[in-house]
C-alpha cells in the first residue's frame, strides 16, 4: 500500500491530462483536488467526443476509479475567476498542474457569423453531448438545427460535428479549404464520416455567411482556392482563385477550425510563463 504523502496537489481540470497526472500522483502517495470549471467531470471526453464515440459511462467509470484513488474533485470551481492560482498556493497546495485543455473556439471573422445557426463547434458540440439537446424536452437544453448543415473545418473535431449533425437528422457539408490529402482529421474519421453519407467541398473557403431578412442563416458565399507553397504548418497555403465565387444554400452553419486556450488562467497569474498559443 502507497505511503501517504503530506504534501497537497491542486489539478486545474479534469480532461484527459488532469485526470491521467491526479491518478499518477494519487498512487504515488500525494493528496490531489482537481478543480473543474464545468459542473460535470471529464473535460473533452465528456462534452467535446460524441457519445457514439466514446459512451458517457466509460468516462463515468474512469472517473470513479480515480475517485476511490482518493482524489477529491470540486466542479463548478474556475480558476482564475473564482479565485487565483496564487490564492491556491495560499490554501496549502504545494504544486499546481494547469491543464485546461484549449476550449475556446476561433472564428473565421467574416461577415455573417453573428446569425442564428451560426454555432462554433465548441458550443455545439457541448449542447449535443453534455448538455443532452438531443434528448429535449427531457433536457431543457434544445438546439437548433436545420435541415441542411455545413460543418467549416478539416479536423477531428469538425468530423465529430458533421457525425453529430447527421444523427439529428440533417444533410451535412464539409466545407475544407485544402485538399483531402492535407485534412488534419484521422482517416479512420474522414472515412466514417464519407461511409455515413457526409458530403465533402474541397478546395474552397468560405467568405461570407448569408442570413435572411430575420437573420437566419441561408447560405453561405464560397471562393474556390488553389494551392500553393508551404505555409508555416507544413502544409500546402490555399490560395484564392480570382472571380471563382459561388454561393451555396444551408440553414445551419458549425465552425470547427480550431481552439485555443482560455486566457483567464494566464491573465491573473503574471509570473506564468506560456508558449506562442498560450
């Protein structure tokens, strides 16, 4: 049996890193809290991966398990709000691991973002699986999803959101401004998703979002693109090709091209040294 340790480890989230580092340091003796901002454990795994991905009570298993480690978890807790991480050192806690995962979405900053049906994958993502949407009126969390959906983003995560999309009962567009060769996504995604019935636009861009006089979403104005020299990922740069415009009609528009870290950690802790992406 391991020797309990005095020392006390605070785990800022419990998403896959959280939960892996207050499981090892639980067995190497030391007393972990993780702190959680949402009102439910697992990060990623519970909100962000579809439920026919990985189902829910496997993640509620895992946690569990690390629970009878030990390991005290506090939802509902943001840190960096709430209180800082200096105020945690304050408590007792004599090392903090941060791992928040990147939860805030990016937008493509063009016109037409701000209608309805416009959702970022984050959002949409956390309604369908967290939230339930999918089982309202049970959950009172309902989300509006058209007939005809185009999902912006080459990624796993904009393949989770066409999946998801799709099992609510909408035709859904993949709209990706490289070709299939430089998708970011997991063939194994790509693959299930094509096998589903999801329709890919490669090599086009969207420029603009189209809305109606009520401001719902309509359609969306495309460019096609070219490629060309590698651009700072290794990839293929998508260039524009003059006067290619197009438009095509979808009432429903997910944006999945990324994310990056919530800043409210490294903004009330000056001394935290971060990397180029925070």
């Amino acid at each position: 049996m391991t020797a309990k340790l005095k020392q006390k480890i605070a785990v800022i989230g419990s998403g896959p890193a959280g939960l892996t580092c207050a499981a090892d340091l639980a067995k190497l003796g030391y007393a972990v809290t993780i702190f959680e901002s949402l009102h439910s454990p697992g990060g990623v795994l519970a909100y962000g991966i579809p439920e026919f991905r990985l189902p829910k009570n496997i993640v509620k298993e895992e946690i569990a398990s690390i629970k009878d480690l030990g390991v005290e978890i506090k939802t509902g807790m943001v840190v960096g709000k709430l209180f800082s991480v200096k105020e945690l050192f304050s408590q007792g806690f004599t090392a903090i691991f941060v791992g928040v995962g990147a939860g805030l979405p990016q937008f493509l900053g063009i016109e037409g973002e701000w209608l309805n049906r416009v959702y970022s994958a984050n959002e949409f993502l956390i309604r369908a699986n967290l939230m339930k949407s999918y089982l309202f009126p049970e959950y009172e969390t309902p989300l509006n999803v058209g007939r005809n959906v185009a999902v912006i983003g080459g990624g796993n995560v904009a393949m989770d959101s066409a999946r998801v999309a799709l099992r609510m009962g909408s035709k859904v567009t993949v709209i990706y401004r490289r070709s299939e060769e430089e998708m970011p996504a997991r063939k194994e995604e790509y693959e299930n998703a094509r096998e589903e019935g999801i329709k890919f636009y490669f090599l086009v861009a969207p420029v603009k979002i189209l809305g109606d006089k009520n401001n719902w979403v309509k359609g969306m104005e495309l460019i096609k693109m070219k490629l060309g020299p590698p651009d700072s990922s290794g990839r293929p740069r998508p260039i524009p090709i003059k006067n290619s415009r197009f438009s095509l009609n979808f009432d429903t528009v997910v944006i999945a091209i990324g994310q990056r870290p919530n800043p409210l950690i490294p903004e009330s802790t000056a001394e935290l040294k971060i990397g180029r992406i925070g």
